[in-house]
C-alpha cells in the first residue's frame, strides 16, 4: 500500500531484545532496590527487573507507609541498618515526607508513599541503572549450577537478561522457581491486605482515639460490613485529612485469577471499613473517603532452600550465626488468623540476625536470595522481613556480587563482606530525632 503522508509502515521484528549486565536484579521493592544501588555504588553494571509498570515493590505499590525493623528495642532506640538506608533517610524527613514515632518497644518511620518512590527514580536516573519496567520474568536458562540467561515477557515483546550474577528480590524466590528447585511454603496460610488511605478525614479525633475503640467497633459491627479482620491500625499521614488503614486481611494465592479475586475482595473490605467508622465515628469519618486501595500487599508466599535456615527457636535466642550478615529486633508478627494479628514483642537488649547463608539457594552458585522469600521457618521470617533487614539483606546481596564475579556465592569470603558492612553488625548510631523520643517513652504507642 503507498505511504500515506506522516505514516510509516511497521512490522515486528521476531528477534527479542536483549540487555546484559554485571548484576541483575529481580524485584524494586526494599531489598531489591538496596542491592541495586549499592552494587552500583560498588561499580557493578546494574539491570534491575520488575514486572510492576514502576519500581518500589510493596513499599510503593502496596502503600505500606511505614518502615519497621530499623532500630534496636528499648529506651534508647539506636539504628541498626545503614548503606543506602542513610542518604534516604536523611533526604525523606529533611523534606518532611519521613518521621518518626514509637511502637512495639522501638521506632519506626512513617514514610510518604510518593516521596519513596521519586527518591528511587532519581537515584536510578542519576546513575547508569537499568531500570526494566512491566517485565515479568517467565523463564530462566540454567546450566548446572548457573543461570545464564533470563527471559521476561513485556508489552513490547521479549526481553533476554544476561548477567554474571543475579539477585532474587522478588519476594516469590522466582528465580529458584523456574530454575526448578525445591521451595519452602508455610502450611498455614499467611494473610496479606489491602492498604488503603482515607482522606477527608478528621485527624485530630482519630489521633485521640484509643485503638481499642475501633477494634471494638470492628469485633462488634464487622460481620455487617463484610470485615473478617477485626485489628490493625489507622494512622494519619503527613497531608492533612489522611489516615493510612492496614485492617484488612486476605488470601494471597500464587494464581493471577485468584489473587485479582483476593485484592477485589479485599477492596470491598475497605469499603466496608470506612462504611462502618461513619456509621461509628461519624465526628472523625463522615466526609471521609478512599484516597488509594493499595496493591494487594503480600507477606510471606515461597522461599528458598538455603545453606541454613532462621529458626523461631533461634530468633527468640538472639542467636548470633558466624555468618551473620543483618539484624533487627522487630517482633515475630504473624497473619495466620484472619480476625486478629499474633504479635511477640521483644526485650529491650533482644536482636536477632540474618546469616548469609539463607540467601543462598542449595542448588544455584550465581544466585542470591534477599528479602521475603529467603530461608527462615514462616514464624521467624514474620520478624525478618519487614524493610529494615529487607534493606540490609540487599547491601549484603550487593557486596557479596560485587566479591563473585563468576566464581560461586557458594564460596564468598564471609568474613570480608562482614568487613565491608561492618556497621549493619556492630554499630548501632543515634538519628537526630532519637532524644525525642528517649524522653517521651512514656507515650509510646501500643501498635505499628
Ligand atoms: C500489608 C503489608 C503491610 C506491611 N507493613 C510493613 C510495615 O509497616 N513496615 C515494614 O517495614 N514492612 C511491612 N511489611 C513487610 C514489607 O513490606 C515486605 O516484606 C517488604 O516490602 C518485602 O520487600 P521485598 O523487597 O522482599 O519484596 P517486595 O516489596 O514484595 O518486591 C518484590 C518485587 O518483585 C517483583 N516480582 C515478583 N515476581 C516477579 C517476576 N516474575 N518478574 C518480575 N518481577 C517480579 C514484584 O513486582 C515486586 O515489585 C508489610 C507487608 C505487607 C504485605
């Protein structure tokens, strides 16, 4: 057909596209993002894969607002968890889209779901990164012990990955996955939820209402507004009006059919959430609305196989591994129950740690697991992967690739990677707003 005018003609190519790199890395969330970054900053050529349309993972697309396992436990509350954790910590609160305050007998920050987002993507801009967006890794080439080469599914077609060494942030352990390897799967299920923001919201009257008020609300009236949780938390948000809502619970099965179920019945949830605190608490809710639904937040699903595995036995000890590469001292907080959290607070000297060794699948030498889905026993990885470790594994992740080259995870020199993140073991720093806190223990929240 002739050329029409300001037209030309088009046709698929069958070649798919290819990309290669040092480094890949599955997953934008916590754990995915910190590996990307400081592998660059290690020097490594980065490609960082995720099959959402923008990087962040749950942190973003899932609204989760708050970032826990940061800090020790107790009266003076130091943080535990630096490397690329410091420059966004401190760009967040100086632009006031990060805080402080206290819960679970430590601090926690409270972050703008937005502002995380922009400070990856101008991190990821101003370096050489990669970034590959709306990609979903469907197949991985493995010979022996090695993957070689990735195949993702994007709207424009194939892409092929090849890297000397990946990471598994993918919070599903998708690399194991496909590369057919045996996985972990907890026997009960593991709820995930739906987070939401209100806004329109009087804020003043929610930060004075005690939790247990709603909670009774929730026990009492749920039933009648299609609820099946009946705990969690509101909190309010730095735009005025806002409250963030993490008081939904719900399946997370590993099929697309039904999980789009699962985060629209979970949706209809938060409905029925806001329906019956106008009903309750018309003063604080009656011009209230639904702000954001998040993506449907997933907690626990798959994990690997690795050289060891975090035991509940050995969190609740504060046992220390030789290969310990992280730490965090946040509670063993477990979804199995669809009404209510189970929560194990812990002591104020209580830390417990990471060893290197739950990164590293059994089977793969060019591989590294970090985040939700490495080796831990379902109860102990429920005080595991919340972002502060996340963060912390995806340093570690980083380091030990940048000592891999092409030689074996298997066979990393543990004792120098430990040197190389030496302050995510030893040193435990005071932030600027700790002293605050310090003197205002007396208040401490009872919840996230
Ligand atoms: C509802 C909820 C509330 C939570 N509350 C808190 C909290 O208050 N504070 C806190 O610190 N933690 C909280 N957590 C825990 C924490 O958010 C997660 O455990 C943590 O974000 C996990 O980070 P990650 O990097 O391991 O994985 P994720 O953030 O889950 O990122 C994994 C990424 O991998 C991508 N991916 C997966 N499969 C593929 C594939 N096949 N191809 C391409 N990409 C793929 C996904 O798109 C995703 O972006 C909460 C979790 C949930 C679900």
């Amino acid at each position: 057909m002739a050329r029409h005018p300001g037209m030309r003609t088009v046709r698929r190519t069958a070649q798919a596209e290819a990309l290669s790199a040092d480094l890949c890395v599955v997953g934008s969330g916590a754990a995915g993002l910190s590996a990307a970054l400081e592998a660059r900053a290690l020097g490594l050529s980065v490609i960082m894969v995720d099959a959402a349309p923008q990087l962040g993972g749950q942190a973003v697309n899932s609204a989760i607002g708050t970032i826990c396992g940061l800090y020790a436990n107790g009266m003076t509350p130091g943080r535990v968890t630096h490397g690329v954790m410091d420059p966004m910590l401190a760009e967040l609160t100086a632009s006031g889209q990060a805080t402080a305050r206290r819960a679970r007998n430590t601090l926690i920050i409270d972050y703008s779901v937005n502002g995380w987002m922009r400070w990856v993507e101008r991190q990821v801009l101003a370096t050489d990164i990669m970034p590959v967006t709306g990609a979903v890794l469907r197949a991985v080439e493995r010979q022996d012990r090695r993957i070689g080469t990735l195949h993702l599914a994007t709207r424009w077609g194939d892409l092929a990955v090849t890297a000397d060494s990946f990471v598994d942030a993918s919070g599903d352990a998708v690399l194991s996955w496909l590369a057919g390897l045996d996985l972990q799967q907890a026997d009960t299920d593991i709820h995930g939820t739906i987070m939401a923001v209100f806004e329109g919201v009087d804020t003043d009257i929610v930060n004075g209402m005690p939790r247990e008020t709603y909670h009774a609300a929730m026990r009492a009236r749920g039933d009648e507004f299609g609820l099946v949780r009946h705990d969690g938390f509101l909190f309010p948000l730095a735009e005025p009006g806002k409250v963030l809502a993490n008081m939904t619970h719900i399946e997370t099965p590993q099929d697309p059919v039904g999980l789009a179920r699962a985060g629209m019945l979970g949706r209809a949830q938060v409905d029925g959430l806001l329906a019956l605190f106008k009903a309750e608490f018309p003063d604080a809710f009656a011009e209230a609305r639904v702000a954001t639904y998040g993506q449907p937040g997933i907690r626990q699903t798959r994990t690997i196989e690795g050289r060891s595995r975090i035991t509940v036995d050995g969190v609740r000890a504060g046992h220390r591994p030789d290969d310990a590469i992280a730490r965090c001292s946040w509670p063993i907080e477990l979804h199995t129950e669809m009404a209510d959290t189970h929560w194990e607070v812990f002591a104020d000297d209580h830390m417990h740690w990471i060893p290197f060794g739950a990164m590293v699948p059994q089977g793969l030498d060019n591989v590294i697991t970090a985040g939700r889905c490495i080796d831990a026993e379902p109860a102990a990885l429920a005080s595991v992967r919340v972002m502060g470790p996340c963060f912390a594994m995806g340093r570690a992740a980083a380091n030990a690739a940048a000592q891999v080259g092409a030689g074996s995870f298997h066979q990393i020199d543990v004792g120098a990677l430990q040197t190389a993140i030496a302050d995510n073991l030893e040193t435990t720093t005071d932030d600027p707003w700790t002293a605050a806190f310090v003197s205002e223990r007396g208040r401490e929240a009872d919840g996230v």
